[in-house]
C-alpha cells in the first residue's frame, strides 16, 4: 500500500512538473513544491535517518528553466519555495550541490546581478543564505566538498562573495544590508566541534583571497550607517579578522596553475601588507564610535579591538597599537553599565591584572550555532576562559612610552575631540599602568607633567568667548531664598563647566587615589601676585573637583583661597567711582571684567566645595566674605554666593541670626580700618536676614556705630553707604512693625450724607474717656526699640538732603520714602517734624540740574501724598504745584531727542494723577492742567500715559475735565480717547449754546 502512495506521489510530481514548465503559475509552482514536501515525508515514515537529497532534482529542473518565469511575482514564489526546501532536506550529495552551486551562479550573472527589483534581490540572498545554511548542516561536507574545493569552486565562491559585497553598496535598505551580512556571516562562521581549528583555516584562507574588497566594501560608509547596521558590521570584521589575519601557509593540496595567484600565502609580508590597511580603518573607526552615543556599537567596537589584541598583535603590530589606544579610551568612558564594566574587565584579564569580579559573565547560546549577535558573548566568555591570551610584550612596552610621549606634548590641542581624546587615553593607560609608573619616573617630575598637561587641556578662552554674556551681566541681588531653585541656577551656569568635566573627574579620582599630597601640590602652584592669572582659574576648578565628595582639612591652605577672594573682590569696582575701595599693594590692573568674574566664580566653587558647615572655624571669615559678594552688581558674582550661603541651611536668616556675631563683629573692625566692605557686609547682612535679623539686640549698636561714623563727615562713599543701610533697614522695620494703611484727607474722599455727617459730629463732640492718660501711657510702653534712633535718623535725612554731592542728595532721597512709611507707622510726632524740616530742602531739589534728583523728588512728593496729604495739602498747592505746571507746559514740544529732560516730563506726566487726587485743588488750577493734559494727547509717544492720569483725575474732578472738553474744540485734541472715558457723554441735551460758550471761555 506504502509502496503504491509513493508511486502515486511521484507520477503526481512528474504531471506537476510538467504544468509548471508548460504554464508557470504560482499555484503551479506551490502544487509540485506540495508535492516535493509530501514525497520526503513519505520517506521519513519508511525510513527514521535519510541522507538522500534526491528529492532537489524535480526542484533543480524548474531552477534550470529560470527564464521561463519573466514575470518576477512568479520568480519570486519560485525562490521562496526553495528556501522552504533547503530548511526541509539537507544538501548532501556532490551532484547537487555541484548543480546547484553552477545553476545559481548563473541565474545571479543573467538575471539578479542585472535586474533593478531591490526586493527581488533581497529575495535571492536570503535563498542564498538558506543554500549555504542547508550545505552547512553536515560540517564535512560543507568544509571540505564545497568551500575546501579550492580547485573546482574557489573562483565560485569568490564570485558569491564579489556579487554580496557589490549588493551591499549598492542596496541602502538597512534590512536587506542586514541579510547581507548575516549570508557573510553563514559562510564564515565555524561552528565549535573537534575540526574547528582545520576549518578555521580553510575559511581564513578563502577570506584572504578576498581581504581587501572585503574591507573595502564593509567600511567605506561606515561612518554614515544606522548604529545597528554598524553593531553587525563591525562584529563581522572582527571575526573575519581574526581567522584571516593569522600566519599560516599556502593550501597543502595542489592547486591549478591558473588559481596559485589567487591563493595568497599568509606570511610575514602579507600581513605587514593588511597591517598597513587595517591601521588607517581603526583609526576611522575610532573617531566616529569610540565616544558613540549607542552602548551597544562601543561594545561592538571593543570587541574588534579586543579581537586584534588577544589574537593578531603578534603579526598586526601598527594596528594593534591603534587597537590598545582605542580600548583604552573605550575603557575611560565606561559608566555604570554592566554591558560596559565587562570590557573593563577583559582589559584587565589581557594586562594580567586582579580582575575585581566577574560573576556576571554573558551565557553561551545553546545551541551550536551561533549567530552574529551572540558572537560578543561567545567572545568574552572565550577571553575569561583563556588561560594563554594576554597583551603582548611590545605593547606593554608602547604603553609606558606613549604614556610619557603623551605628558610631553607641548602642542595646543584646540578642538574639543582632540582634547577629550587625551585625556581618555591618559585615563586608560593610568589605569592599567600606573603601578610601573613609580619605578620608571619621578613622581615630582611626574606630577609637573601631569599639571601642565590638564592645563593644556583645559581651554577656558572658550568659555570666556562663547559667555561674555554672562560674565558681564549685571542684575540687583536677589533676597527671595523661599523661591530660589538650585536647578534653574544649574542649568544657568552649567555652561561655566569645562567640556571635559568628566574626564577631568575621572583623572583627580584615580590620581589621588595614590597620590595623596596632589592637594598641597595645587596649593603650592598658585600664583599670588596675578591671582586672575588663567591656570590660578584652572587650579581652583581642579580643587572644586578634587573635594567633590572627601573632607577637606588644610586651614592654611583655606585661608590662602579667602585671602585671594578677599582681593578679588575688593577690587570689583561695582559702584560710580573707580575709588570705591582702598586697593591692595597687588591690586589687579586691567583685567577684563570677563576674565576676572570667571576666576572669582571658580574660587567661590571651589570654597563651596571645601567648607563645611561643621568646621565653624572656616565660618568666621568665610560668611562674611560671601555677603561681601552678594554686594555685586555682577549676576554671576552675587547669584553664585547665594547659592553657597543657601548650601549651609534652607531658612537663611535662621542661619545668618546664628553667624550674627561673626558677621557684625567683621563689619565693623572693616568699619575701623576705614574700609568700605563693612557697610557692603551690613547691608546684604540685614537685606538677607530679613525680620529676624533686624530684631537682633545687637543691631541698635550697629546702627548707633554708623550714626557716629556719619557724624565724623566721612568720605562721599561713607555718607552714600550709609543711607543705602538706611534704606534697607527702615524697609526691613517695616516689615516688623507693619505696613500703616493709607491716609486720605477729607476732600479725597466721596462724599457724605447730611445723616452721615451729623453721626460723625455727635460722636466727636462726645466728652473724652477718662482712660486717654492710660492709654497714652500704655503707648509710650509700647514704643518699639528703635524709637530713640529713629529720632538721630530724622536728623541726619535733614542734614544731607542739601549736601552738595548729587551721589548723595540721591541716595537720601531713596532711602526717604522708607523712613517716613516706618515714622507714619511708629510715630507721628517724628514724622511730621520730619517733613517740616526738609520741606525747603526738598523744593530746592526740583531745581536740580540732575534728573534722577528731581525725578526721585517727585517719587517722594507721592509718598508723602500718601501718608500725610492733609499736612502738606497747602504746602504743595503753594511751593510744588505752580512749578509742576511750569514745567508741564515748559515741555508740552519736547523732542524725544533731549534725552533727560524728555524722561523727567514722562515721569511727571505718570504721577501727576496720584498727586492731584491726594491734595485740593481750585477749579482754575485743576482747569489749568488738565487743559495742558489734553494738549499733550497730541504726542504719540505719551498720550497713552495722559490718558491713564485723566481717568484717574476723573475720580475727583470728573465734572471740570467734562466741562474742559465740552468747551473746546473736539478736533483740538484727540477724540478717539474721550469715547472711552465715563465722563464724556456727547448726548443732546448737553450740547452749550455758542454765546453762552464764548462767555464761559473768557471767564
């Protein structure tokens, strides 16, 4: 019966077959392909083990008639069936192999070579590939018949070989790349069983024929490839490498005479010859990936080093060197990534040193072929195994010299690449060498190198060029800890870090591992007379790292780095006058700002990183150093010490309430010597302490210093500071005593009933309580403790309000509004003496040639319009309001161009509303100015500011500014913003009769 199916099947087969040739269809095709399938497993259920592949036959006919399928869907079912059947039964026999091996050849010359269907192309290589893996399952006959026949199908294979590289250059689709090199990778891979080593070379015999296309074709895009496509790629070159990149003699058995030019004898000279072409290709390769983003291609690309260092050094000398660079700057840029920490490892096994752990080694496939993506853990664990691979002797040799060639370089390294390159090399061979170091040089003479080559490297004219921007802004000190991020300040200053952080890192941390006395070595190399001086810059940034994370305890060496910060920042000249500080006998002369702002940013970074808040005796002088620098007018200067004051506590008054002592002790021995930093330190000292500092005991003695000190006529820097402290002090009493709410007089406020108005008399004609004299007495017992002071204070704002230094006329005047808002609120027997007393002063001041005086004359007049309008109603309407409007229509054709004058009148014109309102007025004045307000509709660049202050005179006088516009001329002014006021109500029943309208305008 079994007997009759397989008859059956075959005389099926036969009619297929037939149909195929005579109609090629793609269900033809699957039809006899069906059959071919079901005729082997007819076989594998008479027979349990079949090594016949007599069943390609039928199959190998079809292939012969390739032309017969011109349609290429038809083809390409033809092909896909064939791969099915190279998976199903093995290739066994010479005779089909030898058909098959001459049928492709030609179907690849006539029809895939020549055809533009990529797709069909990828077809055929994947049946290629299936062919080769089908040939592949009996190792013998894979080996020795077909790829160890060098006679008869040498030249055949090289021809596969030729017509897979030119598809790789020609097809760009990463998957079809992909099938490319995975077909290489079947011809080329040797499974491991006993005949490994004599098929290994066979292969490398077959790959040195074709060596240089080869290299050719797999590396000359190398560089502009998906990081996939490079992974395989260079795990592909690092296996042909290895088994072609050996010494070994020509084929034993004999060869034609037209193929002995084709077979290449691997001895010295050939491979002197493949050094010298493989030296410029890792060179390339290093540069593009050995810094790679992906840690998959650097895995990659350490196992083509790995793979010339364990197994070609002997021979590849040039690109074994190249190789040992290359793994070990891989080596110095390994992070925490266990993937990574493995190579580390395999360096350390071929330099013979303790390898630290290797518990977590890759796991062998299980079966015994391996692919090309397991061959890097096949790799390593063979390397771990290996008790005879290590680094040759003339490599170790070339590391120690290449090591001093490196630190005797005196050469400028200007690219980032170049530099970040040397370091990594430096990071690596100290790494693995550094124990021979000690008996081949002098440490001293070592250690110099060392520094002059970090110096070289560092390149900081960068960071001054490309951040001037920074370095030289400029910005009020900020007092808002509670909303300060540090990572905003990070991300900021960031840019501040050399481009060769990391590496720099790496190179203190495994340097002063064994060289401890590296730190007093930097301390020692400072330069004291030029403390700008570039390597002085480069010196703190090393320090900075150096104590990133250990303990710092060197007090002499401290105060050497405050000594330094001190001078720098004495001569920061961030106020009006060059002579703002007394100069030190080495002062700085001519520094770029820029320059100078990035050396004192490096220094407080590196004195952040040293100090410790437990060492207490670093405080003292530290403290108050730092708010000497939050005194800066330089963003980068002041921002930097808040942050070091902030890494000592998150509350920052609480903190400087504990330093008090400390920080006013220094002030004011500053104080003594006639030194300005004294005042700076004060300021920022109660500006930073808000409230809690303010209430200190100690703070009355403070202010009662400076009072005295004022008394003396100091210096115009003295009398400028001063009032600056003032100003700061009375906002920050304020804050304690609470803000007094806001005084009107009577005629600012809306009007009243007659019903109202009675209430209010009958409640003030009530007798007194008998209690007043308690109460009073009560309030006097209140009185904060600033009272007595504040009364010396008021005394001293009268005397300087007229002296003749505008500096500080000015500063007087903005610490003004400070102290009255705190007398209003503490006292107004003080208060209102006050105003008295500087009134004439204050109106002379409107007659100052300068500016800024008179503009802050008028931020002071609205103060006082706020607190006390009643007492300086008349006052203002007699002495201010006349030359106001003297000015106003002064200005009224004002050109932009007159700068000062031109923003004065803009200032006036912004406030004289608020001004207005708070006082009162008669109808001829309010009339006056609020026609001269109108004519000033007329300028473009003000009359949004104009129109703002008459809606806020509408408040008050909405009746006059109504009968002002009513009266004149609408096209006089602009029209379009009387439609918007509430008090311009164009209707009817309001229109003036033209008589009565004259009359009104001549009254």
């Amino acid at each position: 019966m079994s007997s009759n199916t397989s008859s059956q099947l075959i005389l099926n087969l036969d009619i297929t077959l037939r149909n195929v040739l005579l109609q090629p269809t793609i269900d033809n095709i699957r039809s006899c392909f069906s059959l071919i399938q079901q005729c082997h497993y007819r076989r594998l259920q008479e027979e349990t083990n079949i090594q016949d592949d007599s069943l390609y036959i039928p199959s190998i006919l079809l292939l012969r008639q390739f032309s017969r399928f011109q349609d290429p869907s038809i083809f390409d079912e033809l092909l896909q069936q064939f791969i099915s059947l190279f998976q199903l039964i093995p290739i066994s026999t010479k005779k089909v192999l030898d058909d098959l091996l001459c049928i492709i050849s030609i179907i690849l010359t006539k029809r895939i070579m020549t055809t533009n269907d990529e797709v069909q192309q990828d077809l055929f290589i994947r049946f290629f590939r299936a062919f080769c893996l089908s040939i592949k399952t009996n190792s013998t006959f894979f080996y020795r018949e077909f790829l160890g026949n060098f006679n008869q199908n040498l030249p055949i294979i090289g021809h596969y070989i030729s017509c897979l590289l030119q598809f790789y250059e020609k097809i760009n689709s990463l998957d079809y790349r992909l099938n490319i090199l995975d077909t290489l990778w079947s011809i080329i891979y040797v499974n491991k069983n006993e005949n490994e080593n004599e098929y290994r070379v066979i292969i490398g015999q077959i790959i040195a024929c074709f060596l240089p296309g080869i290299l050719k074709t797999l590396t000359q895009d190398i560089g502009s490839i998906h990081q996939r496509l490079v992974q395989i790629n260079l795990t592909l070159l690092s296996y042909i490498i290895r088994i072609s990149a050996v010494r070994s003699s020509k084929h034993s058995n004999p060869i034609k005479n037209e193929l002995r030019d084709l077979v290449v004898e691997r001895n010295d000279q050939w491979l002197a010859i493949v050094d010298a072409h493989i030296a410029p290709i890792l060179q390339r390769l290093t540069k593009n990936y050995v810094n790679h983003g992906s840690v998959s291609v650097r895995r990659a690309l350490a196992i083509f080093m790995l793979t010339i260092l364990s197994f070609c050094s002997t021979w590849l000398k040039i690109s074994s060197n190249i190789a040992l660079k290359s793994m070990l700057v891989l080596v110095s840029s390994i992070k925490d990534d266990q993937n990574e920490i493995i190579l580390k490892r395999l360096l350390e096994k071929l330099f013979q040193l303790p390898i630290e752990s290797i518990s977590d080694l890759p796991s062998l496939p299980l079966s015994s072929e391996s692919s090309i993506l397991t061959y890097e853990n096949e790799f390593i664990f063979e390397i771990f195994n290996s008790s005879t691979i290590k680094l040759s002797d003339h490599l170790l040799i070339e590391c120690q010299t290449d090591l001093f060639q490196l630190l005797d370089q005196q050469q400028d390294i200007s690219t980032y690449t170049d530099r970040r390159w040397r370091l990594q090399l430096f990071i690596g061979y100290y790494t693995f060498i550094h124990r021979h170091i000690d008996f081949l040089f002098d440490m001293n003479t070592f250690t110099d190198k060392l520094l002059r080559f970090i110096f070289q490297t560092l390149d900081f004219d960068i960071i001054l060029r490309s951040h001037l921007n920074l370095l030289n802004g400029s910005s009020l000190p900020s007092k808002d800890y509670e909303n300060f991020h540090q990572a905003d300040y990070d991300s900021v200053y960031k840019h501040l870090k050399s481009d060769v952080h990391d590496e720099i890192q790496q190179i203190m941390k495994v340097f002063i591992t064994s060289h401890s006395k590296f730190t007093d070595y930097l301390f020692e190399q400072i330069n004291r007379k030029k403390i700008t001086d570039e390597n002085n810059q480069k010196i703190f940034y090393l320090l900075s790292i150096l104590f990133e994370k250990n303990k710092f305890e060197n007090i002499e060496g401290y105060q050497l780095l405050l000594s330094l910060l001190t001078d720098l920042i004495c001569d920061d000249n961030n106020q009006k006058h060059s002579k703002r500080r007394k100069k030190r006998s080495h002062s700085i002369v001519e520094v770029p700002v820029s320059v100078r702002n990035l050396t004192i940013y490096y220094l407080l970074q590196c004195l952040r990183t040293l100090t410790s808040p437990n060492q207490t005796e670093y405080l003292i002088d530290y403290i108050p150093l730092l708010l000497l620098c939050h005194s800066s007018i330089f963003t980068i200067i002041h921002q930097t010490s808040f942050v070091c004051l902030l890494s000592f506590s998150g509350h920052l008054p609480s903190f400087l309430v504990t330093q008090s002592e400390y920080i006013i002790d220094t002030s004011l021995r500053k104080l003594q010597t006639s030194s300005y930093d004294g005042y700076l330190i004060l300021i920022e000292f109660i500006r930073l302490g808000n409230t809690q500092v303010i209430n200190l005991p100690i703070m009355t003695h403070v202010i009662e210093q400076l009072l005295l000190e004022l008394s003396c006529l100091p210096s115009i820097e003295c009398i400028e500071l001063t009032f600056q402290f003032l100003n700061v002090f009375c906002q920050q009493v304020i804050d304690i005593v609470g803000i007094r709410k806001t005084k009107y007089s009577t005629n600012s406020l809306p009007s009243k009933s007659l019903i109202d108005f009675a209430l209010e008399l009958q409640q003030q004609s009530k007798p007194t309580n008998t209690s007043t004299d308690e109460t009073d007495e009560e309030k006097k017992e209140e009185k904060y403790p600033w009272h007595q002071m504040l009364v010396s204070i008021v005394d001293v704002f009268q005397h300087f309000i007229s002296h003749s230094n505008v500096h500080v006329r000015s500063y007087v005047l903005d610490a003004f509004p400070s102290l009255a808002q705190l007398l209003s609120t503490i006292d107004e027997n003080l208060f209102l003496p006050l105003v008295h007393k500087i009134w004439p002063g204050l109106i002379h001041r409107f007659f100052d040639f300068d500016v800024n005086i008179r503009i802050r004359c008028l931020t002071t007049i609205e103060c006082l319009c706020e607190l006390c309008s009643d007492f300086i109603d008349r006052r203002i309407r007699q002495d201010i309001l006349p030359l106001l409007i003297q000015q106003l229509e002064k200005n009224r054709l004002l050109s932009s161009t007159n700068a000062l004058e031109y923003r004065y009148t803009k200032y006036l014109l912004a406030n004289i509303g608020t001004i207005l309102n708070a006082i009162t007025m008669d109808i001829d004045s309010i009339e006056k100015i609020v026609l001269i307000l109108l004519q000033y509709l007329q300028v473009d660049q003000l009359a949004s500011i104009v129109y703002e202050q008459l809606n806020i005179l509408t408040k008050k006088y909405s009746d006059i500014i109504w009968l002002t516009v009513t009266l004149h001329d609408q096209n006089e002014f602009r029209q379009g913003y009387f439609d918007q006021m509430k008090v311009y109500k164009p209707e009817p029943m309001l229109t003036i009769d033209p008589k009565w309208k004259l009359n009104l305008l001549t009254c």
